[in-house]
C-alpha cells in the first residue's frame, strides 16, 4: 500500500475505505447534486454488474462461441450498522422506506482513491433500518443501482471529495 490517505493517495494496493460513496436527490435542471457521504456504520460495500450476453457461433472460430455484451446494470450494497439521527446519509435512506416510484430516485457518486468517479441518478432498494439480536447493533442495509449507465470519469468530479457540492441558483 503506498497512500494512507483518501485525499492524496493515488496508486498501489489500497484499503476499501478509502472509496467514498454519496447519495443525495437528484438535481433539478443544471443544479448540481447536494450530496450526503454513506459511510458512518458501513462495514461492506458489495459493488456489482449484471450483464446480458448474446453468443455467436462462426465459421471462421470453427464453430466455437464468441461472446459480447449487450446490456449492464450497475449496483452497490451496503451492510452496516444503523447509526440512529446522528447520519444524514443513513437518515435520508430511512426516510425513503415507505416511499415508491419517484420516491426512491436519488442521485448517486462513487469517487475510488485514484480519483476516478461514476456518477449519475439511481435508484434505491432494499432498505434495511434496524433488526438483528437483542444484544446486537441495529442493521442498515441497502442498494443502490445506476439508472442505466453511469458517468464515468478519471477527470477529477467537480466538487473535491469532501466538500459539500454548491446548488446554482
């Protein structure tokens, strides 16, 4: 590992902690989105693509299959303990629980330690707000998934991680 932390570090082997996650509403015309960082209590992030394929079978590869891909969508799961008030990511999720349709549209950005960023609007499922045994913390659970395909930029996002994005006026 050669960084230790978020703000410099840029190559080598780097911690999972390092990615920063933000979750916000979606922005109205050319506003910039305001963004809450989804990290107090989170202990897994689980990013994944499900991806549709067609195979094709020619002559020339002597019958053998090639494959490409057609459609990807793109989702992250967090897992995590509920931090009750004191998180306004956690607190803007849990406020979405009983809410449908547009309710549930959000923007969303992750910036990975080398500065690298994918960003657009998304959609939240899976809301878990608490549960788990007597003893226990309270569980936080959800996911997050692009509508469509994300940005997906190595420029740096516009607002430097860690700072609050400005809404134009």
């Amino acid at each position: 590992m050669k960084g230790t932390s978020r703000a410099g570090a840029v190559s080598g082997y780097l911690p999972n902690w390092m990615n920063k996650y933000e979750v916000g509403e979606r922005p109205v015309g050319s506003s910039l989105p305001v963004l809450k960082e989804l990290a107090q209590g989170i202990q897994t992030v689980d990013p994944s693509n499900d991806e549709d394929t067609e195979e094709f079978q020619y002559y020339g590869d002597r019958g053998g299959k090639s494959k490409t891909v057609t459609t990807i969508s793109s989702e992250y799961a967090f897992k995590g303990h509920r931090d009750y008030k004191n998180d306004e990511a956690q607190e803007f999720v849990r406020d979405r629980l009983n809410q449908t349709g547009a309710g549930r549209e959000v923007y969303f950005r992750h910036t990975e330690p080398d500065g690298r960023v994918r960003e657009g609007n998304a959609i939240l499922t899976g809301i878990v707000h608490t549960g788990g045994d007597a003893n226990q913390r309270g569980n936080f659970e959800c996911v997050i998934g692009f509508d469509g395909l994300p940005k997906d930029s190595k420029d740096e996002p516009e607002n430097k991680p860690g700072e609050t994005p400005k809404v134009s006026q």
